[in-house]
C-alpha cells in the first residue's frame, strides 16, 4: 500500500469535518422543523382558544343585552298604586291612627259611605 502524503490526510480529514458538520446541520434543521411543527400546534390551539372565547363573549353579549332588555320591559311595568289605591292606604292609616269617618271625608276626601266601611272593616279586623 502506499503511503499517503500530508495532502491526502489533509483531505481525508476535512473530508471527515465537512461530513460531521454535514450531519450536525442537518440534525439542526430537523429539529428547527419538529420545533416549528409544535409552533404551529400551539399556534392553531391558541387561535381555537381565542375563537371559543370571542364567540363566548359574543354569546354573553347578546344575553347580557337580552336580559337588560327585559329588565326594562319589567320596570316599565312596574305598577304604583293608583290614586284610589293610595286613598284607600292613607284612609286605612288614619283609622289606624284613630280617625273617624268625618276625619276621612275631610282629609283624604272619599265618600261618607265609604269612609264609614272603611272605618267599620279597620275596627272589625282590630278585634
């Protein structure tokens, strides 16, 4: 065999280097695209993540405008005593106070025949 000069070890060596180095760049590129691979995973999961949630908020929305909506539908019928009502609480009170019949004509202004029922009922119930 014959003997190999410094030039073909030279070679032979950087033949070897450029070989391993070869290797080293490709072992890095395949592990650029696994990590990229799992980018895009994590990417894709976040943006499913981000759709449920705007879809979410969408939904919480709508309902929040629903519900508002029927809580005025509610408060606008929201119903106070009507005059006679309140005429009839007020007369209540001051038979409750101890008011007679005249005093309820002349205060709250309702008949005399209702002002007397009123009075009679007021002191049945208090017996």
């Amino acid at each position: 065999m014959a003997s190999l000069s410094l030039m073909h070890w030279l070679l032979i060596g950087n033949m070897g280097l450029l070989l391993l180095v070869g290797a080293f760049m490709w072992s890095l590129k395949r592990q650029q695209n696994q990590d990229a691979s799992r980018l895009d995973q994590a990417v894709g999961s976040l943006q499913q993540a981000h759709q449920a949630m705007s879809k979410s908020t969408i939904g919480m929305g709508r309902k929040l405008k629903q519900m508002d909506g029927r809580l005025q539908q509610a408060e606008r019928k929201v119903v106070l005593p009507t005059t006679d009502e309140a005429t009839f609480l007020q007369a209540s009170r001051l038979v409750g106070l101890g008011a007679t019949a005249s005093d309820l004509v002349d205060s709250c202004g309702v008949a005399r025949g209702e002002a007397e029922l009123i009075v009679s009922l007021k002191r049945q119930t208090a017996h």
